[in-house]
C-alpha cells in the first residue's frame, strides 16, 4: 500500500485491510526498493508514488491504483489499473479503470471477481465456437470422403 498518510495512520488502515508487514521508514525511498520489502509505504507524495510504480512495473509486478486524486496520467496498460472513489474529482474519475461508487474497498474485490467471470464467460464462448466449427469441418470432411462429393450441395 502507498499513500500520503502518515505513517501510524496507514500502518492502522493497512492492518484493518488485512495488510500486515513492515512499513517502510520515512525519506526517500532507494530506487532498488522490492514490494515484497515493505507492506506499506507511508508519506509518499505523488512523484514517489509514480516512481514506485515504475520501479514495480520494471520488475515484472501487477500494480493497482485506488484514490480520489490524479497522481499519474501516465499508464502502461499491460500491467496496472486504476481505480477511483466516488468523492473523487471529475478529472480523477474520467482518468480511471474504475470508479467506486461505495465507501471502502469493497469494491474493488467485487470488481476482480467481476472481472474473473467476464473473462471465464468470454473463454468459454470462443472455445465452444472453435470447437464447433472444427466439427463441422469434420464433418464435411468425412462426408465427402464416404460419398465421393460435397455433402452440402446439391446432386
């Protein structure tokens, strides 16, 4: 977790959210630094919160984002998404992935799951449409090969 807060107050909200771990110590943050070093970073003013996500991202990791406020506008599609409160600002709100329309960070697991089943669905479909048409094709095959023509035309 990153944020502006201090850090007794985040290390409080990432404990509430199930976040334990170390939190990293105020100041600047080493350009070396792993997400698996530290569970919260605390204090974090919008340049360091986009240099942590690239940091992330140039080392192989999904990034997420949730707030009120537009820290970055730079994105890379591949690897993060962003999501956003409802008290947020229209600008913040036309820049994000999401926008959560309740209190919490309920939201944003419905919204995995969500998007987990979209996926499923949209797998599913195309397998059985590939699968079909496969059959077909086979189907076609075997029936020239029995009869000696097309079966589909006509005489």
């Amino acid at each position: 977790m990153v944020t502006g807060d201090a850090a007794a107050t985040a290390a409080i909200v990432a404990h509430d959210v199930g976040l334990d771990g170390k939190v990293c110590p105020p100041g600047p943050i080493p350009a070396d630094v792993r997400p698996e070093e530290f569970a919260v970073f605390a204090g974090i003013l919008p340049e360091g919160k986009y240099n942590l996500v690239k940091a992330f991202q140039k080392s192989g990791h999904t990034v997420g984002m949730c707030g009120d406020e537009p820290t970055t506008r730079r994105r890379s599609a591949r690897r993060r998404w962003e999501s956003r409160v409802s008290t947020a600002t229209d600008v913040a709100k036309s820049a994000a992935g999401i926008v959560l329309t309740k209190p919490g960070l309920v939201g944003i697991v419905a919204a995995v799951k969500e998007g987990r089943v979209t996926f499923q669905r949209i797998l599913t479909y195309t397998l059985n449409s590939v699968i079909k048409k496969i059959v077909q094709v086979l189907f076609l095959a075997v029936g020239l090969v029995m009869t000696g023509h097309a079966i589909l035309t006509p005489c």
